[in-house]
C-alpha cells in the first residue's frame, strides 16, 4: 500500500496514495486541526514550544545537558516522560485527535540513553518494581502506549527510531517492540534522506526491521522523502523495500505531488525502473 505524509490540507485530500498522514502535531509546538480520514499524526514529547515556555520541562542527562534544538545531535525539544501534567494533556489531545479516526505517534520516548535523570525520574525509578534502568524506562513509555489505545477509537500507529540492532531501541529511546505491539496496529519507520543518492542502507535498516518484527502482530510501515528525488528512483527504492514492507509512506511536499504520483504509478504499473545503488 502507498501513502503520504504531510501537513497541507489539499494535498493530504488529494488521494496521492491510498491513506494520508497528516501531522497534526509537529515536534515544534504546532498544533492543527485533526483530519478526518486521514492517520493525524502527533509528537508526542518532541515539543520545542512546550520547553521554551517551561526550560524545566525538557528531558535532561546526569550531568545537566537539557534536549532543547541547541543540544548537539537533538532538533528539536523533548519534555520529559515522566511530567505529569504534560501526560495528561498529551493523552487529553490524543482523545481529541483519535476522535477524528487512525493516529500515528511520533517522537515517542526518551530523547536518548542518557535521558532522563531528572529528580522526578530518579525517585519515580527508585520506587518502582525495577532494578534495570533501562526496563524501567520501557515500561514508562509501554504505559503511555497502552493508555493512548484506549483514548484513540481507530487504529494507532508508533513511529520507531530507525534503529533495529536488537536492544538498540530499549536501551535508545525506552520503545521495547515485543511490549508495544499488543497496543499498536503498526510500526512506522522513518528511512529519510534528501534525493537517496546511496540506498543500500534504505534496505539494509528495513529488512533488519522486517527481521527484528517478525513474529509481532502489527504490520512494518516504511517511510521515505520524496524531496530532490526523481520518480525513478523512488520507484526504484519502493520495489527494494516491498518485500519488507506492508505500507511505503512518502514524506511529500505539495511541490513533490507529480514525483510520488508517478513513483507510484511506475511501481503499480511493473513499468522497469533504475535500480539505485
Ligand atoms: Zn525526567
């Protein structure tokens, strides 16, 4: 199946693919209206406006280094997992936003290995039933997980960082796969990059992806940019992935439309497209 995301309203009513995600929540703090009939999709604590308001809500390491925009290898702010009234809202948005039909959530736990040691997060881990750090992060963020499937009556989607080296993510981000997979319909993995110049990666992250999921029920959801590439060899890549993939998501601009619609129709078609290195 092929899809797009985007945050225009006219193109995401454009029927470019067969299914739309449409960004009603951006990690910079924009919010927009939901979309009915498309997947809204919504960062979760990826919020730059949310930590410009409040510097101590953001996700910060043992020796201090806060996630703002600013923070070397970070683009944007992460609140911490654990703020309270910061999962209330979330969860109150999501209600609202899952009211409208599917949603996808982005920017889903820790912003890295090293986050969150705030105090809240260190007595919150001191208290809790577990030993290992990293256990308890994933079982913070499962719970959140788990609490937005009940609020969002259509299907919900987690976005995956794309790493699937076996651990990588628990030990990265607090997202444990096997744990998650009960409450989610799909894994979307992001696999971006402006024009694709080399792909062998592209392919390499989406198998081990398709390895590392295989035995869950919940279906893999490639997502590729079609910014300064050409239709050729974006078809090209999408014929790569299809075997590990249910859903090819094409990240999509209003001026990329024609290069998505013609990938998708030269993959539909069978037409013989370039084989990208
Ligand atoms: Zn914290």
């Amino acid at each position: 199946m092929y899809a797009i995301l985007t945050d225009d309203r006219d193109l995401a009513r454009a029927d470019v693919g067969e299914v739309t995600h449409f960004f009603a929540e951006s990690v910079d703090g924009t919010r927009r209206e939901p979309l009915a009939g498309t997947v809204n999709s919504v960062a979760c604590w990826g919020d730059t406006a949310a930590i410009r308001e409040t510097p101590d809500r953001a996700a910060v390491t043992a020796d201090g280094r806060r996630a703002t925009p600013e923070t070397d290898g970070h683009h944007w702010g992460t609140v911490c997992p654990t703020d309270p009234d910061y999962r209330a809202g979330l969860l109150e948005r999501l209600e609202r936003v899952g009211a409208a039909g599917d949603v996808r959530l982005t920017t889903l736990g820790f912003p890295g290995s090293a986050f969150c040691r705030c105090e809240r997060c260190e007595r919150t881990f001191a208290e809790s039933e577990y030993d290992d750090r990293s256990a308890w992060r994933s079982a913070v963020v499962t719970e959140f997980v788990a609490d937005a499937s009940d609020r969002v009556a259509g299907d919900l989607l987690a976005t995956l960082y794309p790493d699937p080296y076996p651990g990588h993510l628990r030990e990265r981000a607090g997202l444990a796969p096997a744990a998650l997979a009960p409450h989610v319909s799909e894994f979307v993995v992001p696999l971006c990059s402006p024009g694709y110049e080399t792909t062998y990666w592209v392919e390499t992250l989406a198998r081990g992806f398709a390895d590392e999921l295989a035995d869950l029920d919940a279906e893999l959801t490639i997502q590729l940019s079609a910014g300064n590439v050409d239709a050729d060899r974006l078809a090209g890549l999408t014929r790569r992935l299809e075997p590990y993939a249910e859903t090819i998501v094409y990240g999509t601009h209003p001026g990329d439309e024609d290069v998505v619609r013609d990938a998708i129709r030269r993959v539909r078609e069978g037409e013989a497209v370039a084989t990208p290195a």
